[in-house]
C-alpha cells in the first residue's frame, strides 16, 4: 500500500491507498476534516453538480466552498453530461484549489440518471469519453472517475469504460462493485472487478461494503484493485480509514482512539457543522450523531436526547454527562 499516489499527486505528504468515498450529504467539509483529523488520506467531495454550479445555484455552490489550504489534497466530484459544462466546472474547481477532479459515473439516483448523468452514462461509452477528454483538456490536475461494474446483469462493461478513461488521459479508476442496476441492493461482488483492473495500467480503487481490514484485503485479493475506497463505513468512525490501513500494513502500534479522543473528535465535529451551516447544522448534524452512537457502548440513552435536543447546547452538555461515566470511559 502507498503507492498509488506517490505518482498522481507527487506534491502531496505521503497518502494511503485507502480513500474516503464521496458521499452526497455526508462528505461535506466538516465530515471531510474530521476524517483527516483521525487519520485518513485523500477524501473526495460530495458530487457537484456540474451544470448547477454554473447557474450560480447557491446549495450547489456552497459545496465548492473548501479551504485548499486546510483541505488539501482534495478530489473535488463532479457529475454532468455536457463534456462542455464539465470541463468549465472542472476549472472552477481548480482554480479553487482543487487537488484532483473526480468524475461520478456511479450514481444511480433518479435525479441524477434522469438528467443522463452518474451511472446513465455506463451506457453511453461514447459520451462518456467525451466527457473525461473534455475535462481532462480543461485542467492541469490529475482527472479520476468513479464508475460502477456495468449497466446491469446483461452489460458488464466497467473494463470498456475504464479503457475509455485510461485512452483519455484519467488518473485513476474507482470500481463500486455493483452494477447500475443493483443501486445499493444485494453485496458488492469484488471479482467482477477483475476484468477491468486487468485490462488497464492505471490504478484502480475498489468500492463496496468495505468495512474493516479483513474485507479490504478480500476486495483487493479478488479484484486485484491497487487500493480501497470506503463510504458508509466511515460515517460515526472516521478513524475508520486509518484504522485499516495500519492493520494492513501490520502496525501494532496503531490504537483506535479512546473515550476522551472520540469525545473530542464528536465535539470538533459539531462544531464545525454549525460554523459551516449556522442554524441548520443541528438538524444536519444529527445523522451524524446517530451514527456516532452505532459505535459507542451503552449510548441508546445520548442516541435519543441528542435527536430531541432542539439546541447544540443540550447535545454538549449530554455528550460530557455520557463521556464521563467511568463505565464509558473505561
Ligand atoms: C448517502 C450516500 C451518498 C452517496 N453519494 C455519492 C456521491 O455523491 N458520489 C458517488 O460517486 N457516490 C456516492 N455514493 C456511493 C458511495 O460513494 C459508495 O460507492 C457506496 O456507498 C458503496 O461503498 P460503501 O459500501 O463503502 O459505502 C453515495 C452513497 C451513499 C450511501
């Protein structure tokens, strides 16, 4: 492990081969700051839409806010079907700070396939490679994509697309072990990813129900991927990444933070959610919260006061009353 972006972003500190998967709604800024606090490497932004960046749309603006400085490096998702809009939203996304553009062909939402973008574009090849050559003309950074394993059952076409990307000058290719038409039902089937690491020289990353270090030695041995890539596992451990890493490569030093750490992870991560969103962290922050307690001993009593509070004080004041119960802290 290690390798992979020692060449593609050869300015950047040493970085693990395990990255955090762009999650819509999730690896906003804060979440992406709190994986880096605890450890983890490259992290990806949620997907932007390309077009709606353009018409200055505000929500979608607002996720083109990052600090480069405190961010980087950072992969900036975009997701399109205009290779033209692509390539002008790419470039804002550079000129931002961008450390590598990413570019969603896995999406298998409605709102995001009826506009034939994310995963619609697994059946337009042609399309597609309009696309990665445009974008990847438009900026100086290294251009990814993250694809799924096919259209469906009767279309595995990953190792097509990946070939597509490799011809236009792409970095890096992300497998999510499914195809578009699984969405998220049913396990990631890492072999089927094999074909298409095979068939290219660029790195791939592969994706899907990776949550410890025994599963992702199993999706690397299978797909033969060069490196990981975790979403949902993430949420509530974002040491989750570092985690891994360290069990992969034998590190015994490595020690999952504890209570007091944790504690403070949570709270910083609070914190920044309101500073980013000011009256709507709270409501925002509370998946967040939840999924926190999903790893926290004998937290179902935090679980509900922290989803009925109604202000951030009263989620400070109950994550110091759990944290120091010397059950907990123990
Ligand atoms: C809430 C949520 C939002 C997601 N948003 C995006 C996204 O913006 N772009 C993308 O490429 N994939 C997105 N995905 C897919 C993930 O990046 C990842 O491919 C998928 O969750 C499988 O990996 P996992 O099992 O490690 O979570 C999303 C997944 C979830 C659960």
């Amino acid at each position: 492990m290690g390798q992979i972006f020692r060449q593609i972003l050869p300015d950047a500190p040493a970085l693990p081969d395990s990255v955090l998967a762009p999650m819509s709604g999730i690896t906003d800024r804060p979440f992406r700051r709190a994986v880096r606090r605890a450890g983890g490497g490259l992290v990806v932004s949620e997907m932007i839409a390309s077009h709606a960046v353009l018409s200055q749309i505000a929500p979608e603006l607002a996720k083109m806010r990052f600090s480069a400085e405190e961010e980087a490096p950072l992969s900036i998702q975009l997701a399109g079907h205009d290779p033209a809009i692509m390539a002008e939203a790419a470039k804002m996304a550079e000129q931002l700070g961008a450390s590598m553009i990413d570019i969603n062909l896995g999406c298998p939402a409605k709102k995001v396939t009826g506009r034939m973008a994310g995963s619609a574009l697994m059946a337009e090849p042609e399309r597609a490679g309009q696309i990665f050559s445009a974008v990847r003309q438009a900026v100086r950074c290294p251009v990814s994509v993250k694809m799924r394993l096919g259209v469906d059952e009767h279309h595995m076409n990953a190792a097509e697309i990946a070939t597509i990307a490799e011809q236009a000058g792409l970095c890096m290719v992300t497998i999510h072990a499914r195809t578009r038409a699984q969405m998220y039902k049913g396990a990631a089937r890492w072999h089927l990813a094999a074909e298409a690491v095979s068939s290219l020289c660029l790195p791939v990353l592969i994706n899907g129900d990776i949550c410890n270090a025994q599963d992702a030695e199993k999706a690397l041995s299978q797909s033969g991927a060069a490196g990981i890539m975790v979403g949902r596992a993430a949420q509530g451990q974002p040491w989750l990444l570092g985690a891994i890493e360290a069990d992969m490569a034998g590190d015994k030093t490595f020690q999952l933070p504890d209570s007091a750490l944790r504690h403070e992870y949570i709270v910083t991560h609070l914190d920044e959610m309101m500073t980013q969103y000011g009256s709507r962290g709270l409501k925002l922050a509370r998946k967040h919260l939840a999924s926190y307690c999903d790893y926290l001993p004998r937290s179902e009593q935090l679980r509900t006061l922290m989803m009925r509070a109604d202000q951030v004080g009263q989620i400070f004041a109950a994550l110091h009353d759990y944290f120091s119960d010397a059950d907990v802290a123990a």
